[in-house]
C-alpha cells in the first residue's frame, strides 16, 4: 500500500546516505531536484470520458452568454453566425438552433428602418425562466460564493487577486457574472476595489481575515475524521492511482517518503520556503487540490491555473505537478486543452463531490433535454407522416394496377 508508514529505505541505505551526508555536507536527499523526478502521462479513459460528456452544455451556455450579452438580448442570425469560430460551434447556427429548440425563438425584422427583414435570435421564455431559477439559486448560495471568493484571496500572497484575472475564472468557480457589481459592494468587510478601473490595473483586495474560512478542504476532512470516530488522524492527500497504472521504484519511493512530510495549508504564509524543496512542493500541492476542491467541476483548465502563478507562487513548470502526483490529480489533453482534475471527486467517472451552485448546471440540462425530446418527437412525427404518405401512394398505386389489370391488350375489361 502506497499510504503504509514506514521507511522507505533499507538500514544500509540509510547508513551510506548518513556517510556521504558526513563527508559532503551540502549532500542531502531532501535537496534533490524535484523536476528531476518524471512520471510518464497516461490516459485515464473514464476521466475523459467526464469531460467530453459535459461538452453539450458548455457549448450551450457559451451560445447562450453570447446572446444575453447582446443589447436587448437579440441579435441577428447572421452575426451570431459569423462568431462561429470564437464560439467552437462545429455546426451552423441555424442547425445548432433546431438542435436545441428550448433555447431561443428565431423571428424576422429589420436592421434599419427601411432594410430587408432578416432572421433574428432572442432568448426563449424557457430560457428565460431558467435564468430566474438561476438567480433563486445564486442567491440562496451566496455565502458559500462569499466563501469562495475570501478562499481565493486569502491563498493569495498578498490577498489581492487582479479583477481581470477573476472575471476570466468565474465560470470555473460559478461565480455569477454581476458578482463584482452586485455581490462584491455588499461585503465591504470582506471585500474592497483598488485601482481604476482600466484593464489590468483593478484588484480585489482582502479587508478582514475570516478564521473559518481559512481551512481547507483536507484540515476539515481530518476534523470530520475525529468528530466521527473520536481518532485524530493526520491531515493529508488521498493517493490512488487508477487501475493498470505503475510507478518506477525510485517514484514510489519518493512519493512515500514526500506524503510522510506534515501537510502545509494552503492559507499559510511560505515567503521562508525554498521554491524547489520538498515542502514547497507540498505546499503547492496543497493549493491546486483547494483551487479544484472549490472549483464547480472538480477540474480547471491548466492555461488558467498559470494565470495565478505570481499571486500563489507556482514555478515555471508548476504543470509538471499533475504528472508527478498521479495518484491525486489527472491531467486530461480532451480538446486539444490541459486540463487539472481532481481524482478523488470522480467515481467511474462520475462527479461524486457536488457543488450546491451545480443546481444550476442541473436545471439547464434539464432544459436543454425537454428541448431535445421535443425534437424528437417531432421527427417522429414528420417520420411517421412520410411513412403515411407513402403507404398511401403505394395502395393507390395497387388500386390503379388492379384496375389495369382487369383489362386485356385490346383494352377491353376481362370478364
């Protein structure tokens, strides 16, 4: 068992280790590199499988933002046509729109005034009390999003995160899309604005450190732990790796020895650790499974984590965690992006650690499936018509050829 607690050295190399330690003091096992440390990438089928399957809804609702972010909420077939490519959309929108016909109502008027009408796309009353719901549940959650977005900033070196770099994680951490109009100014004890409000050079800083707050997602399972059995169990990571998956000997050895070293929280300060030591690695470890912990999918695209690298000291080849340490994190390449997951939240697959704020998600597929049924039922129908009609034609065909047939070559009837 990877988790068994003991040494993972022998007496005699424990000894040579301790003579070389004498002779070159600078030698010391804990100062090897860690990047020299390679663990070879290996598909994880089911944890792909995870991704590709949620890709209807995301290209729904980047569909769906597009629109609602338009003036009034409408915009010419043609123009959301032409955004296509930015979309991802592999289909035409007309196609993507009797695909899923719960979403919008396709009508027909004028650019100008005295142009041609052409078709125009509007959110659907559907849609539109989805996005009602959508609120109910923002806002029965909102302090768990308050907490979220203290967590954020109080991993960060300086608890201020960059208001751009925030905007661009929201959908991650299902912060809704107002939230630094309309949630940010209500918590002034929590939250304040710094800077103009220019590109790049706004902050969301830190005012009051909540202790509650500042306890991450293992420290709380460890409490759990004691609460439930009355053990005190050290706090740490899960490490399994999945099936037919194998680590070298030296690998195994390193990850053994590296899971016996205390776990650091994410929410202390580690300005005095060495960026390449072990404890760093632990450390960093530590935040990347908080970050997707608090994340809605368990998983965050790996381009995105590395915009955070100066606010939560991430090296330069901070990727490289999610190899090393097989048995916590997966990093899925569906798409064509690097993706971080989180093991422990999947189940065959299957997400099994669930936000409250996934509600949301819920709702839309619920939707989205009303809509697709629809069109199923209606392609049978149109199926059922065509295979109507054509019975039909064939037995008035059938009657013409009895008819036909009632006759001799000289066309007289046949007695």
């Amino acid at each position: 068992m990877l988790f068994k607690t003991y040494s993972i050295y022998t007496t005699r190399t424990k000894h040579l280790l301790h003579r070389k330690s004498l002779i070159n003091p600078a030698f010391n096992l804990h100062t090897r590199p860690i990047s020299s440390l390679k663990v070879v990438w290996r598909r994880d089928p089911q944890l792909d499988h995870a991704i590709e399957r949620d890709k209807p809804y995301k290209i729904c609702s980047k569909v769906v933002k597009e629109v609602l972010n338009e003036p009034g909420q409408v915009i010419p077939l043609r123009y959301l046509e032409n955004r296509r490519e930015r979309l991802r959309l592999n289909v035409r929108i007309s196609t993507f729109l009797n695909k899923n016909p719960a979403l919008f109502d396709v009508y027909h008027d004028r650019i100008k005034p005295k142009s041609e009408p052409v078709r125009f796309v509007r959110v659907s009353h559907r849609l539109r009390n989805f996005l009602e719901e959508e609120k109910r549940i923002v806002l029965e959650n909102e302090g768990w999003i308050v907490s979220k977005l203290c967590k954020l900033l109080m991993m960060a070196k300086d608890k201020v995160l960059s208001v751009d770099k925030l905007v661009h994680v929201k959908r991650e951490f299902g912060f809704p899309n107002d939230f630094l109009v309309n949630l940010v100014p209500n918590y002034p004890n929590y939250f304040r604005i710094i800077g103009p409000p220019e590109e790049g050079k706004s902050f969301l800083e830190l005012v009051e450190w909540n202790p509650e707050f500042a306890k991450s997602v293992i420290e709380q399972r460890a409490e759990d732990e004691f609460r439930l059995t009355g053990i005190r169990v050290r706090p740490n990571f899960y490490y399994k790796l999945p099936p037919g998956f194998f680590l070298r000997k030296e690998m195994r050895e390193w990850i053994r020895d590296w899971l016996e070293l205390d776990y650091i929280s994410p929410y202390v300060d580690v300005s005095h650790l060495d960026q390449a030591s072990q404890e760093m690695e632990k450390r960093t470890v530590g935040v990347f499974h908080e970050l997707l912990s608090l994340s809605l999918f368990k998983r965050i695209p790996v381009p995105i984590l590395g915009k955070f690298s100066d606010e939560y000291r991430f090296s330069n080849a901070f990727s490289s965690v999610f190899t090393r340490h097989s048995g916590i994190f997966y990093m899925s390449l569906k798409g064509g992006i690097k993706t971080a997951m989180l093991r422990e939240a999947y189940k065959d697959g299957e997400l099994i650690q669930r936000d409250p704020l996934l509600e949301i998600k819920d709702k839309f597929v619920q939707l989205l499936e009303e809509g697709w049924q629809e069109r199923q039922e209606e392609l049978r129908s149109q199926r059922e018509e065509v295979k109507k009609n054509r019975v039909m034609v064939a037995l008035g065909d059938g009657d013409t050829d009895g008819q036909e047939s009632s006759r001799d070559l000289d066309g007289q009837e046949v007695n």
